[in-house]
C-alpha cells in the first residue's frame, strides 16, 4: 500500500479542496444545491480519489483512480470559470485558487505519466 501523504498530489489536491470550501462560502444560498455542491464535490474528489488508488494493490487501478482524480481536477477548473464568470467568485478568490489547481494538474499529471510510462 502507497502513503498518499508522501504524494506532491494529494498535499495540492487537499489545498485546493479547502480553498474550494472557502471561496464557495460566498457564493449566493440558492446555489447551495447547485453550483456550490457541484464543486465542492468535485474538489474533495481529488483527494479522495488519489487516497483510494494509493489503496490499491495493483499499478493499473491505482492510475485509474489518478486519471479519476486528474478528470475531477479539470471539472473542477471549469466551474471556478464559470463562477468568475456568473459573477459568483470574485477576481481575488479566482487568482488565490487557480494557480493552486494549475500546480495540481501539473502535478498529478506528471504523476500520471510517470506510471503510464512505467507500465
């Protein structure tokens, strides 16, 4: 069994989780079960998905559940967009969370490819 806390990924994916939290706490109340759950959920998917494949015994699932993680990652990126956009994040929480989610992609996709490149 991998230490996901030994990972780069997990370390920026649960910083990103957690600013997710905090920049969404803003977002208008009629977007609770909306826009504001949907990126939450797919903020704490990346963490959480990065832990499950480190769970696993196989090289395989473990970079399925990274590809997982780095879909949810990209999802993610889109909707803090679209919330700049409908004027629910402000240009301030945008430029705190987005260099954060960029560096997680980086990450975990040289993660990724490390271990695709290793299969």
């Amino acid at each position: 069994m991998r230490d996901h806390t030994k990972l780069r990924a997990f370390e920026l994916a649960d910083e990103v989780a957690m600013l997710v939290y905090q920049v969404t706490a803003v977002f208008p109340k009629e977007e609770l079960f909306g826009l504001t759950a949907q990126m939450r959920r797919a903020a704490v998917s990346v963490p959480s998905n990065i832990v499950e494949g480190c769970a696993r015994d196989g090289e395989a699932d473990y970079l399925r559940f990274l590809n997982i993680a780095f879909g949810s990652l990209r999802e993610l990126h889109y909707q803090l967009n679209l919330s700049k956009r409908l004027g629910f994040l402000s240009v301030q929480n945008l430029s705190l969370i987005e260099p954060k989610v960029l560096e997680t992609e980086k990450v975990l996709n040289g993660l990724i490819r490390a271990l695709r490149d290793g299969l």
